[in-house]
C-alpha cells in the first residue's frame, strides 16, 4: 500500500503539474514525426501510442524527455525502449482484440500498456522484483485489469497460461528460449531482439505454422540483456 501511495503522489503531484495539455501535444507529434513518419501504419498500435501516456512510465527527472527519440533510464540498470521501437515491435506481432500476449521483461510496464490497449490480457514477467512492484502498482493505478504482472525469469516463460498468440521479449539473448517457442500457439508471433548482449543485436520475428516455426530477421537493435535467476 505504501508504494501505491507513492505512486498515486507521483502520478497526481510530479507528472500533473506540468500542463497536461503539453504532454498529449507531445504525444501526438511524437506518433507522427517518430513513428508514422517511420512506416508503422497498424491502427490499433497508432491509436495505442496516442493514448498511453509515456511521461508516466519514467522517473520524474526525466519525464520531460518521454516523448523525445531514444530509450531513457528507468532505475536497476534497465531502461525504457524508444517510442519507435515499442510501436514496430508491436505492430510486428499483429495485436488484435481476442489475441492473448506474453511479454518478458515488463520494465516500467509501457510496452505491456500499449499492448494491453488492443488485446484481451496481457500477462507480463518481470526478474528485477523492485521493477515488477513498481510496475505492477503504476499499472493498477493508471486502471489497467487486463495486465498481469509477475516476478520471475522470463526465459521459462509462463506456461500455466500457455499458449500466446504474441510474444514479445524486450531483452537481447544469443538465441530464442526453447520454452518461448513451446508456448507460442498455432499462427502466433514471436518477437525478440537476438545477438550478442554486448553489442547491436537484429530483431526476429518467429510465426509458428502448422507445428512448424519460421523465422524472419529485421532490423539492428540494441536492449538490455536477458538476465536469468540463479538456480537453487
């Protein structure tokens, strides 16, 4: 209760007292100028990323760069992808209103907010425990029923909800967890960014038909590793 609370101050006191009005413009020319401008045309994904409100999803000292064309820090050595990123991997997994969708690595928890706009449930694992807290107190505040969060290693993936039409993996592995690919269901989507965690890593959509998967890579990307729990 006592996070919630300091969430609510922190949605209510530090974010709101800024001219809202500054923030939605700022949106908005961020879905045009970044995104649409950039060749994601879905929709429902633009009409997400009209809606949810970025500056919510970042510490306070940098609400004011939400809505600018790059990643910024979010706490516990994570950070929060790019506008453009979230919208292409996104409209890479074909969200529709009866998809159910996994996503590994919840962070601050927009990627599961933009996707949540457009299916029916997001369930999302998050291995930093103070981030899936925190996450999953902003989420609840900002009236968000259809997100699950869960702390955990995201490589197992969430099998007691198997299978996803959608998952989407916002941490860089070497390659694809074997559990993921297991849990994706007939004409799902898989996206992830696979490489060295080190350097640039390319962005990989898998589609399962017909029991068997194919795999499309994209464009360079750089994320976070894909941490893992130690085993007991």
């Amino acid at each position: 209760m006592r996070l919630l609370f300091i969430i609510l101050l922190f949605l209510t006191g530090t974010a709101f007292c800024q001219n809202k009005d500054s923030y939605d413009a700022a949106r908005q020319r961020m879905v045009e100028q970044q995104i649409v401008a950039r060749g994601i045309s879905d929709y429902a994904t633009l009409k997400a990323m009209r809606k949810v409100p970025r500056h919510l999803f970042v510490p306070p000292s940098v609400a004011g760069q939400a809505y600018n064309d790059w990643p910024l820090p979010i706490g516990y050595n994570q950070t929060i992808s790019q506008p453009f990123i979230v919208a292409y991997m996104t409209e890479l997994s074909r969200p529709a209103k009866n998809k159910r969708a996994l996503e590994i690595g919840t962070g601050s928890g927009y990627q599961a907010a933009v996707l949540a706009e457009i299916v029916d449930t997001v369930y999302t694992i998050e291995i930093v425990p103070e981030l899936a807290r925190e996450s999953a107190a902003r989420l609840k505040v900002l009236g968000y029923e259809n997100i699950i969060v869960r702390y955990g290693d995201g490589y197992k993936g969430w099998p007691e909800h198997a299978p996803f039409e959608i998952i989407i993996v916002t941490a860089a592995a070497d390659h694809i967890p074997q559990p993921l690919k297991e849990q994706l269901t007939e004409g799902g989507r898989l996206v992830m960014p696979v490489g060295n965690p080190a350097t640039v890593q390319e962005l990989i959509v898998l589609t399962k038909r017909k029991g068997k998967i194919t795999e499309q890579r994209l464009e360079p990307v750089r994320f976070v590793p894909l941490k893992r729990l130690k085993e007991k």
